[in-house]
C-alpha cells in the first residue's frame, strides 16, 4: 500500500501540467495520470470519485455483495445455477456484456460465459449450436429499467468455448469472442478461436452460429467497432499479443469477409511495448495485412497468427483484453502491460485510413491503485470504467476520469469469493444503471446513484 502525500501538492502540480482535459483529451489525462499511482489507498476524495467505499446490501436480496459509495444502490441477479426462462440453469463464468435497448422500453444484457470444458450441468443451450461437445456461449437477460430487476432470461448462443469478451455493433448486435484455438485434436467437434455475431433482439437461440474466420483464429478477448469507419478492432489474450484491425467487405454482414490486419509502430518494427514505455507518449501506427487469418496450425500454435504479424513487423502488446470505443478513439488495457506488470491502459486515435495514434494513457506502478485491469467500457461522461482480474484480495471497479484520476467505485466483497474477477461493465442505454458481473460466485449487478456528482 503506498503511502498518502501532501494532496495540495499533488493538485497543483497535477493542475500545472494539465494542457487540456476535453472528454479524455491526452494532454490533460495523462498528465493527471501521471500522480494517479501517488494518492495510494486513501483515494476517498479523489476528484472525479465518489468518496469511500462502504459495505452495501442489494436491495432486493439484503445480501452484501457489493462495498461502494455512499449514495449508490444495486441489485443483484442471474446468478449460475438459478432456472432461466427457457428452463435452462444459468451458466457460470458470467464474463463480457453489453447492454440494449428493446421496442418496449426494456434492458436487453447479452451476458458471455466463458466456460472452457465440455457440457455438464452448467452449460449454455443444452450444448446446442455451433458445437456440441463445446459448453460456452451467451445467455441473454431482459431487465426492466426501472426496477432493476431480471424478467426473463434465456440462452442465446451455445457450443462455443470460453466466451471471454466481446463488443457491440452499430446495428444492434454482440459479437461474442473465444478465448481458446481448442478443436478436434483437443476432442472437439469442430475448431474453436472465432468471433461470432448474436443479434440482440432475438427471442431464441441462434441455431447455427456462423465462425467469422476472416477475423481471425487466435485467442480473442474484445472487439470495438468505429462507427464512422465502421473499422472492428480486436484485441488477443496472450502474454505476447497483438491489436488488430478488420475491415469487413459489407459493414453489417461480417460474416461475408474482409480484410484482417495488425498494428505496427511506425519507425520501429517489432516493437515491444510491454515495458519500458513513457505515459503521455504517442507513437504513430500504421498497418500490414495477415494474409492466413484461419490458419491451419492455430491448435497447435495459438500464437500463429500473431506470428505473421511480428515477420511483418507488428508491435507486441501485453495481454490485450478490454476493447471499447468512445470520443473518436479506441481504449484498450492491457492486464500484464508496465514494467511492474501491474497494467497499462493505451488509448488508438485513427488519424486517417493507413495511420493512427497509439497513447499509453496510465500505468500502474502500485497494485493498490490498479491491478491487473480486464474489461473496461467509456462512460456516460467520458471517463473509463475499468475492471480488475488478479486473484489477489479483493477485485476493483476502478474509475479513470476525463482529467486523469483514477478512484475506487466498487469492490466484490462477497465472503468466500472477493478474489472473483469483476467483468463485463456497460452502462444502460439511458445511462442511469451500470450493469457488470462477479464470475465468482457467479452474479450480474445493476448499480445506480447520482453519477453526475463524478466522472462515471
């Protein structure tokens, strides 16, 4: 735990060193950032925050999972094992979300479950859809927005491998990635590695969830479409990993192809920027094509694609898991970056159709501050939600201002399971509920309060 400062100190200096702080403007985040790791545990006055975090019990249940806060309030549903709509038990391993608007008014939460073994009591659609023998897949939750409470809920997608994280389309639908190259050699029915696309208004599983190979096989976390470009960028889940880009042939029909491509520091092939790099620094990118997305090799060498990349010069990345886009730009962590390992959170600025601008916003040089963050998605108000996965005590939802301040907003205080990785944030479509989930014990909450008074 590092030790508090001299907190006029830190603000004056912090204020000097601000240029700008516009909606997560570079100039002024990093420059905050750079004393975020200074203020330690005693963040209770944080500006941008909320204040200090305190046990709170779900109002519908009493139950006390969840410390944050004053103010704030939450309640608790789908946990694993409880009977859904459909007469299916809720999987486990609840993991990347996204949340929709429905024509009644409804909350409509697309819920990922990254469950990497075969099907048994806890599996997605009775092990249906894509593969049999595969027991991941999405389950699909309808909340009513003003209660906060589940109404229903049902399978959406089965026989996928372990549903890590995902993104949202423009038009409407989840892109649930997995985290694994498992296939037949690993006795599956058919290969794993893939991006697939589940429509966020149907009622009913998808029947045969379509592979979007051309986005490759390799071990997926995230993916964030620009809608200007309607550009998908994907991040890998590998201690070697790379950020890649796909340009689909039709925008709204990914499973028609395009073009997969990998990023490259411009002036400095094969880059390593998993340590030794400088907040506030911003290195020019530009791309080159992966001509094998699908490649034959990826069970054996779940690596083979990022390898294409390197022969070609691409930058290696630690652990590349969260992937959202908001104000123009692509936020990304990655959970192992920094020379302490503790994480780096790096925003990609497009700058034109070849090149871009790739800035590391924060890294962690204290784990009381950050460890080890996953998921993150853009709030309301410009600043990053950021949850932790690091199986050391209990598991944050960190805060990153728009001026650079990084804050405690929640924490999983669950007896017995306060190690749970937190995941899957997103905010409701009218922006008043944060919904996010605990994998362990296996829950999704929905938390709601003045956010105005902060940054979130």
């Amino acid at each position: 735990m590092s030790s508090p400062i001299n907190r006029r100190h830190l603000l004056q200096t912090a204020s000097a060193l601000t240029v700008g702080g516009l909606g997560l403007g570079v100039e002024g985040l990093v420059a905050r950032a750079l004393h975020a790791e200074e203020i330690g545990r005693s963040k209770s006055d944080v500006p941008g925050g909320y204040g200090a975090l305190r046990p709170t019990p779900a109002q519908n249940t009493g139950e006390y999972i969840l410390a944050l806060p004053a103010g704030f309030s939450y309640t608790v549903f789908g946990s694993v094992g409880s009977t859904m709509t459909d007469g299916n038990k809720t999987p486990s391993n609840h993991d990347g979300m996204a949340a929709f608007k429905t024509t009644d008014g409804k909350v409509r939460l697309l819920r990922n479950h990254e469950i990497k073994g075969k099907p048994n009591v806890s599996h997605v659609a009775g092990g249906v859809g894509y593969d049999k023998a595969a027991a991941g897949g999405t389950t699909t939750l309808v909340v009513d927005p003003k209660t906060r409470l589940l109404e229903s809920a049902f399978a959406s997608v089965g026989g996928t491998a372990a549903n890590c994280a995902g993104g949202t389309t423009p038009w409407g639908s989840w892109i649930t990635c997995e985290e694994t190259v498992v296939g037949t050699e690993a006795g599956f029915d058919k290969a794993h590695g893939y991006c697939f696309e589940v429509p966020a208004g149907a009622n009913a599983p998808t029947a045969d969830p379509v592979p979007l190979t051309a986005m490759g096989r390799f071990v997926h976390e995230a993916i964030a479409i620009d809608p200007r470009s309607n550009i998908v960028y994907l991040t890998e889940d590998r201690k070697s990993a790379g950020f890649y880009r796909f340009h689909p042939k039709v925008k709204d029909k990914l499973a028609e192809g395009g073009r997969l491509e990998i990023a490259v520091v411009k002036d400095a092939p094969k880059a390593d920027l998993r340590t030794g790099q400088t907040m506030g620094k911003s290195l020019l990118v530009t791309w080159v094509p992966i001509e094998d997305p699908d490649p034959k090799n990826a069970e054996t060498d779940d690596l083979a694609v990022y390898k294409e990349g390197v022969d070609k010069g691409a930058a290696t990345f630690a652990r590349l898991e969260g992937c959202w886009y908001g104000n123009g730009s692509i936020f990304l962590n990655a959970t192992n970056g920094g020379d302490k390992q503790f994480g780096q959170v790096w925003r990609y600025e497009p700058l034109d159709a070849d090149t871009g601008k790739l800035t590391l916003l924060f890294e962690s040089v204290d784990k009381s501050v950050l460890n080890m963050p996953d998921n993150l998605c853009v709030s309301p108000q410009g600043g990053l939600v950021l949850c932790e996965d690091n199986d050391e005590g209990s598991q944050y939802v960190r805060g990153l201002s728009p001026k650079g301040f990084l804050f405690d907003f929640a924490a999983n205080i669950v007896p017995g399971h306060e190690t749970g990785e937190v995941a899957g944030a997103t905010f409701s479509p009218d922006k008043k509920t944060l919904f996010f989930n605990l994998q362990d014990p296996g829950v999704t909450v929905a938390v709601w309060g003045d956010w105005e008074r902060g940054a979130l």
